[in-house]
C-alpha cells in the first residue's frame, strides 16, 4: 500500500499577554489569502534641510 504525498499545514495562533493581564482565548485563523503588500518607507534625507544659504550663515554669524 502507498502513502500519500505529505502536504505542509500552515497553523496560525494568536494571543496576547502582559504584567495586568491576558486574552480570554485563542484565536484561530487562516492566513493564506490576507497578505498584505506595504509601500517601502522612503529614505531618511542625508542631510537636514536648511532654511538659510552659506552667506547668510556667515553674516550671521559674523554680527
């Protein structure tokens, strides 16, 4: 007699807990179909913008 081919199950649990208190129950789902696709977070700038250009940086600071 053949075995059938063996078939991963994907299982998903969630819970939460902490120091004042805990879930009433597990909850049971099926997460095959809700994946969700986020934008990537745009780059930090490489340098923090400034309002004043380099002279006036200099007059400024000269007076």
């Amino acid at each position: 007699m053949e075995r059938k081919e063996i078939k991963g199950i994907a299982f998903y649990i969630t819970a939460w807990i902490n120091w004042w208190g805990k879930s009433e129950k597990l909850e049971f789902y099926n997460n095959e179909e809700d994946t969700i696709e986020y934008p990537p977070m745009p780059l930090k700038p490489r340098c923090r913008p400034t309002t004043e250009s380099q002279e006036e940086y200099k007059a400024r600071v000269e007076e």
